[in-house]
C-alpha cells in the first residue's frame, strides 16, 4: 500500500490494523502527528517495507519493533522522534535503516544495531551521536555499503564502527566536529569506496593520501576543513579515477600538483579558497579534458593566466576570481565554446574584452568586475542572447552605453558601475527580467526618459554620482518590486514624483545631492525587507542574492548613515531601511505623518529650506538609528518625547532656528555633544549653555550660507543701507553748520583731484597710446 503526499486522518493506521497481511507501507508526507504509540500499526507482523517519513511524528519508538522480524525497510526520517534506538535491534532482517532528520540520540559504536547482520544502509543525519564512556568490545556483525551521520554536532573522533567497516562505498560525514586529521584507513580499509563526503567537519593537519592508489574513488569532498599543508605531488596517481574532487576552504599552500592532469575523469575541480600560488600548470589545461567546472578562486595564483595549450573543451564553468592573474584575457579560452559562467574578477587583467567571446552562444553570467580592462563596452554582447548577468565594475571601461544592449531581453543583473562610461542611456533599454543595475560613478549625461519604463522586475536601481538631468520620471512608481533607488548626486531637478508613494516594497531611497525643490510627499512609504512579506523577501534573496552556482549576485549598495559612507550588500540589505533627501532645495515643514516610516533606520533631510517644527510624531520612529535635520530653518522646540528613541546613535538639529531647552540628557541622548545643537542661539540647556545665562552665545550663533542664513542676510543688507545713508546726512549736516569746515572739505577734494588727473596723465595714458601703435 503506497499512499504519498495525502492528508490522512490521526486514526488510519487503526484502520488498516486488521490488516495483518501488508507487507509494504508507505504513508510519506501524510501529515500523521502523535505519536508511534497511538498509530496501531503494531499488528502488522509481516510488514517488510514501513516508510512513514515527512511526517509530524513525535515520542520514543515503541516496544512494538520487537515484533517485526520481517522487516527489510524502515524509513522514519524528518519526523520529531527523539529518545534511544535499542527498540530497533531485533529487526534481524534489516537492510535498510533511515532515521535522518529526527531527535534521536545514537552511541557512536552503533551497538544497539550489532546484530543487524543484513544492515548495508544507514542514514541518521541531523541527529545526536554521542561517545560512550565505555569503549564496545565486540565488533558489529554487518558490513555497511552505505552510511551517512552528517550534522549530528560535537562528535569529537571518527565513529569507531568505521574501523570495522571493509565493504564501504560511499561514506557521508559532513558537518560534524571530529577534530581529527583525513582518514586515509578508510581508504586503504575499502577498496570499493566510491564516494567520500567529509566537509566541514573540522579536520585539520596534513593531508596525506593512502599507500596504494585508489581506483574506485570518484568523488571526494573535503572542503571547509583546516588542512594546512601543501596538496600531495601525486594526488593525481593516487586518485586518477576521480570525477569530483572538492577541497576548497581549508589552508592548503604552495602550488597546484601538475598530477592532477592525470586525473582524465575528472570533471569538476574545486580549490577555491585556499593559499595556493604559483601558476596553472599546462599538464591540468591539457590533461583535465573532461572538466566541465573548474574553481580555483580566491587563492594566490599570479602570472599569465593560461598558456597557449589548453584542452577544456567541455567546460561550462570557470572561475578564477580572487587572484593575482596579469596580462590580457587569454586567447586560449576562445576553445571553450560551452562557457556559461566565466568569473575572472578582483584580478590584475588589462586590454580590452576580446572579440572572441562574441562566439560563446552559451555564456550567461560574466564577471570581469574589479580589473584594470580598458576601451569600449564591446557592442556584440548586445547580440549574446543567452547573457543574464554581466557584471564589469571597477575597471577603465569607457564611451557611451551600447545601444544594442536593448536586444538584452534575459538580462537579470548589469553592474558598470565605478567605469568612465558617458553619453545618455538609451531609451529602448528596459529588460522585462532585469532585478539589479548598477551604474554609479560613471558620466552618464541627459534625462531619464522611457529608460527602464517596462522594468517591472526591478529591486534595484543605482544611478548614482552621475551628471543625469532632468525630472525624476513618473514611471518610477510603476516599477513595483522596487526595493532600492539611489539616484544621488546626479543634477535632477523638479519637485519629488508623487508617485513614489505608489512604492509599497522601498526599503531605501537616496536623492540627496540634486537641485529638487517642492516638499516632501507626506504618503513616502519606507520598510525594511525583513518586515515584509516572507515570499517578497524570498523574490529578492533568490533572484537578488542567492548564488546562482559558485557565482554570487552579491552587488554592494553604497549609503550614508550617522554621516559616514558605508557599503552594504547581502543580508545586511533586508534589515537597512533609510530615507537620504540630504543637500536639495526643498522647501515647507516635515510631514507629520510617519506612520508609514515606522520601521525607518535611517532619516537625513539635512541642508535643505525645511522650514516648521520637528514633528512630534518622530517619537514614534523607535527603529531611527540616525536622525539628521540639520542646516534647515526648523523653529520651535525639540520635542522632549525624543528621549524614547533608544536605538538613536546619531542626532544632529545643527544650524536651524530652535528655541528652548535641550533634551534631557538621558539614554541615547546623554551620548549627543555640543555639535548635535550648535547654530541654534535660541537653545539653552546641557550640552549647551545654562538657560539662565542671557543671551545667546557668541560660538553658538548660526552660520550664514544661502540656505539657512536667509533672515540674517535680509537683517545685514538694512543695517548696512541704514548706516551708510546716516553717514551721509551726518557729513552733509556738519559742512552746512560751519564754514571753515566746508571751505577745507571743498579745497582737499580739489587737490586731490588734480594730482588723480596729472597722475593719469604722466604714467597711464603714455601707456595706453603706446600699445595702440604697437
């Protein structure tokens, strides 16, 4: 009876009780909850099949497994079953055993299974194995094909059951902490062992491969460990039948064997991670022709990155990011038709991308981010149909912006950003599937018309340190999956678009270092990721973030908070929330209405013509981390209600025109200086004078600038006008009073106008007739 995947009732195994005649039962994903005790399944003696995995089980296994002397199959994994196994060590028939995904707690020695003499399969992932204070005397009576005790904590040694173990073929061990060094006695123990998974299991030491060569081992796992040693010279002999060898993510140093090319198998090859230097050796190029992925990134590899003599024909992934190639991207690489993914990044690469690559049909994903690679954004990428990600930041690249990049219609990801490119962006350019662009710190120039318009996939969008003009376009609110927009120190002008408001999934917006005037949309809706929905925050990590292969969509996004610029990208980005309008010309009070910005971390309307009060309402923001208000003309007082924001680590109300008290000095608050109130004279209190001092303090007064200084300013030009024309008058009154005066005053004005003319007449028009006749 095989029933799958069906919503069965807590009562159905009692059911089928009377049933004494099954001998196979599969009920996997049934959602049967309870316990084993209250199934009723005890009855069914003949059973040699029972598999009742991806339930909702719970409790101790029961006594009842004594009965089931026939039984060839037990499949109980991701179930909620905890306690001991000893009801298990009478089923003399069993084969296969499968317990992974439970809260068992399993002896290292497996004792309650040594007379399960027919046992050759046994998972018991995720579980607790634990070590026995006292070590078994005897040895098990089976000889296992298979076992696998992945993830089962702090086992402190390789299980002693291993040792007795010669009929081995695949051996699966990840995720544990042995603290030993590689086993190679199960090498030499099993010469059948085809599969051997033991990464992450904090081994450590030197890797020292087995006596005799190994010709039945295909696929070896020992990455995330802390091998410190250099790779065995004859790892390729020992090992030459291997289609999958993994090792990244340990310490090995020194070079790369060229032993490894006698491994003709292989297939894919992972070094990733580690300290090896030196070059690629020819004899791996040419003698790996089976590769299909090779990943050396990460490591101190230097030199030209591929002599002229390479045979990987077959590969699909090649990731060399991390190191320290020089020279040009090699020509050699144009024999591998079938790329898909190509990672040459964080190199010493220089030239120009080379023609070849146009004839990679297969390629999708293309990092060479992080270079020194020169010239123009080659135009035949527009006609590589296949590529979804084109990552080529930090490099000299230069000219405008490929039109044919419209003919992208897969494009997921496009990163140009910190390059020389200029000229518009093409309007056409608007890929239905695009999620991420970076282009900051270019020279992209004009407007932003139809660009981007049908984006409708769009989480991120950076176009910032530009010289973009113009509106902000309206088509921006219809960009619905937007999560990021930064279009910062660009020169766009015009008022905020109301339709940003349309915005429901904007986690961050940058506007700040434009000319945009107008208010702030009071409806500006701003939420950080991990408080939306659990599927939208899925959309974004998995078309986002997630690695897609050993290649990461890991794109940093630059934003200033606490007044410092940071980088961030990843996770970090689920938790950031901000709004930066910083260094415009906006105008008219803060909306009041924050309701919408509750969850907000970080908040800079700083060096604009914001005029009103602080609204009292941003006692409610009790996620702000970082408050800017500064170099407004703010007035009336700080809300004291402030003092609740517990999470506050930088406030700045610098150079407005507030009055009143300070806030108390107490919890966040108590950790703000001077510099937080500084150009308000109007304030009193700690940090800043005592209220009972009269009179604003000299190093306290605002500063005047065409922003904030707009009263001060207006108050200098009267008092000047006013003291020059009662200068006047008052020159004018004592000439007409008395006569000598007047006679002296008019007889030195006379003097000194002859000696300016006779001065003018000998030394400057000499001069002038001179270099006219010149």
């Amino acid at each position: 009876m095989y029933i799958g995947d069906t919503s069965l009732e807590n009562n159905f195994l009692h059911k089928i009780g009377a049933m004494p005649s099954i001998k196979q039962l599969s009920l996997t994903g049934c959602g049967l909850n309870g316990t084993l005790h209250t199934q009723g399944f005890c009855g069914l003696t003949n059973l040699r099949l029972l598999d009742m995995s991806n339930n909702n089980l719970k409790g101790t296994l029961p006594e009842c497994f004594y009965n089931f002397k026939s039984l060839e199959s037990l499949d109980l994994s991701s179930n909620q079953l905890s306690g001991d196994v000893s009801a298990l060590k009478s089923l003399t028939s069993l084969v296969e055993l499968r317990l992974s995904n439970n809260y068992f707690k399993i002896p290292s020695s497996l004792e309650p299974f040594f007379n399960l003499s027919k046992l050759k399969h046994f998972n018991a992932d995720n579980n607790t194995i634990y070590i026995e204070s006292e070590m078994q005397p005897l040895a098990p009576r089976f000889q296992l094909n298979l076992i696998s005790l992945s993830s089962c904590g702090y086992v402190g040694q390789f299980p002693h059951i291993l040792f007795h173990q010669h009929d081995l073929r695949q051996v699966y061990l990840s995720n544990n902490n042995f603290r030993e060094g590689f086993p190679n006695w199960l090498l030499n123990n099993n010469a059948n062992l085809e599969r051997l998974v033991l990464a992450n299991s904090s081994l450590q030491g030197h890797f020292e491969l087995p006596f005799l060569p190994h010709t039945d081992l295909s696929y070896l796992d020992v990455s995330e460990n802390s091998f410190y040693s250099n790779l065995p010279i004859d790892i390729g002999e020992k090992l030459s039948s291997l289609s999958f060898l993994n090792m990244s993510k340990n310490q090995f140093h020194g070079s790369i064997p060229s032993s490894i090319g006698d491994m003709n198998f292989l297939e894919a090859l992972d070094l990733s991670n580690n300290q090896l230097s030196g070059g690629l050796p020819e004899h791996l190029t040419m003698g790996c022709f089976s590769l299909t992925s090779l990943a050396l990134s990460n490591n101190k590899l230097q030199g030209q990155m591929f002599s002229s003599n390479v045979n990987l024909t077959k590969l699909q992934e090649l990731h060399l990011d991390g190191n320290h190639f020089s020279g040009k991207i090699p020509d050699s690489l144009s024999n591998c038709s079938f790329l898909s993914t190509l990672d040459l990044s964080n190199n010493v690469l220089s030239g120009e991308i080379p023609r070849w690559m146009e004839n990679m049909s297969s390629l999708s994903t293309l990092d060479l981010s992080n270079n020194e690679l020169s010239g123009d954004i080659p135009r035949w990428m527009g006609s590589t149909s296949n590529l979804e990600e084109i990552v080529m930041a930090k490099n000299h690249l230069e000219g405008p912006f490929p039109k044919e990049f419209c003919h992208l219609n897969d494009l997921k990801l496009l990163d140009l950003s910190l390059n020389n490119i200029s000229g518009r962006l093409p309007s056409c350019f608007s890929p239905l599937w695009i999620s991420q662009v970076h282009l900051s710190r270019n020279k992209l120039e004009g407007a932003l018309t139809n660009v981007f318009h049908n984006s409708t996939s769009l989480v991120t969008l950076d176009l910032s340190n530009n010289h973009l003009t113009g509106k902000i376009p309206r088509w921006i609110g219809n960009l619905s999956q937007l999560s990021f927009l930064l279009l910062n120190n660009n020169h766009f002008e015009g008022g905020i678009p109301i339709q940003l408001c349309n915005l429901g999934q904007l986690s961050l917006i940058d506007l700040s270092n434009n000319n945009l005037s107008g208010t702030i949309p009071p409806c500006l809706k701003i939420t950080a990721l991990n408080e939306i929905s659990q599927e939208y925050v899925r959309y974004v990590t998995d078309i986002a973030q997630a690695p897609s292969g050993y290649f990461s969509i890991d794109e940093p996004i630059e934003f200033t908070v606490k007044s410092m610029s940071y980088s961030y990208k990843g996770i970090v980005l689920t938790y950031l929330s901000g709004i930066d309008l910083s260094c415009n010309k906006l105008t008219g009070e803060i909306p009041s209405e924050v309701k919408n910005l509750r969850n907000i971390y970080a908040l800079n309307l700083s060096h604009n013509n914001l005029i009103g009060p602080i609204p009292l309402a941003f006692s409610n923001l009790k996620q702000i981390e970082s408050l800017d208000l500064s170099h407004n003309n703010l007035s009336g007082k700080i809300p004291p209600q402030l003092v609740g924001l517990y999470r506050l680590s930088y406030f700045s109300v610098a150079y407005n025109n507030l009055s009143g008290r300070t806030p108390v000095r107490a919890a966040q608050f108590a950790t703000f200086d001077e510099s937080s109130y500084v150009g308000n004279p109007l304030l009193c209190g700690d940090p800043l004078k005592d209220c009972s001092t009269s009179g604003p303090s000299a190093s306290l007064l605002p500063k005047a600038s065409p922003e904030n200084g707009l009263i001060d300013m207006i108050s200098f030009y009267v008092t000047f006008l006013v003291s020059y024309v009662m200068a006047i008058l008052s020159i004018t009154c004592v000439l007409y009073i008395n006569p000598y005066w007047r006679q002296a005053w008019f007889y030195y004005v006379g003097a000194i106008s002859n000696c300016c003319y006779y001065f003018l007449e000998d030394h400057i028009l000499p001069k002038r007739l001179h270099c006219g006749n010149m």
